[in-house]
C-alpha cells in the first residue's frame, strides 16, 4: 500500500523522527556489535565485571548471549534503514520491553548476591536506554 508524502514525513521514519531515533538505532547497534565481538572473544570479560567466573565449558553460555547481541545490533541497524511505521514501532518496542526486563532481572539477581557497582550501573544504563528510545519514540509521533 502505498504511503504519502504527508504521511511518510510526521511518520516514526520521516524527517521529523529521524532526528532521535535513527541515530539512537545507530548507536545502539554499535554497541550492541561490540557487546557480542566481546562475548565471543573473550567470553569471560563482560561476566567477570559483576563477579560471575566463566571457566571450560562455561562459556556455551556468553557465547550464546553474544550471538543474541549480534541479532539485535543486525534489528537496531535494520530499523535505522526502515521506512515502514509499524515495523520500527515493533522493533523499537521490542528493544524497551528488553532493556526493562534485563534491568529487573539484574536487580533481583543483585538481591540474591549483594550490592555490585558495575550491576547497579548497568541497571542504570538499561532505564536510560530503555528511557531513550521510548522518549524518541514519541517525540517521532507528536
């Protein structure tokens, strides 16, 4: 179906939402690359920064974490070229939904195991990540 012209400049890929958002989707696919290149060459680096060791077979687990990092820096760069509402809506959503829940699960493990700075830091960047895109996210749409 075809879009207007109107249409396609106040939408979350026109003009006006591209100023916040593609750049947010941007950085966060480059980050979220450098998360993933991370865990898989040195698996033991991000985990040993909140305490947990990451010794022989462990690292199934950082590298399986690496490789949803991957996945999402590929949807955060492929948002960033979208020209279609609904599909950058979804993904944009998707990202708050795993920043938010990421934070909490980080919080309730932080209660199981004692205050940590690095954890509560990072708990703090997911809010603001998460606060970010929902925040650029509706600046495209007003």
């Amino acid at each position: 179906m075809p879009v207007s012209t109107e249409a396609a400049s106040t939408g979350p890929t026109g003009p006006r939402g591209q100023r916040l958002l593609r750049p947010l989707l941007i950085v966060h696919g480059v980050v979220t690359l450098l998360a993933a290149v991370v865990l898989v060459a040195a698996p033991s680096a991000i985990p040993a920064t909140v305490g947990i060791v990451i010794e022989g077979d462990d690292v199934l687990l950082p590298y399986l974490l690496g490789a949803a990092e991957l996945a999402i820096a590929l949807l955060s760069f492929g948002a960033a070229r979208l020209r279609d509402p609904s599909g950058v809506n979804l993904i944009v959503l998707a990202f708050i939904v795993f920043h938010l829940v990421t934070g909490l699960l980080e919080a309730a493990y932080l209660d199981l195991t004692g205050f940590s700075g690095s954890l509560a830091a990072n708990i703090g960047v997911r809010v603001v990540v998460a606060g970010a895109f929902f925040g650029a996210w509706r600046a495209q749409r007003h």
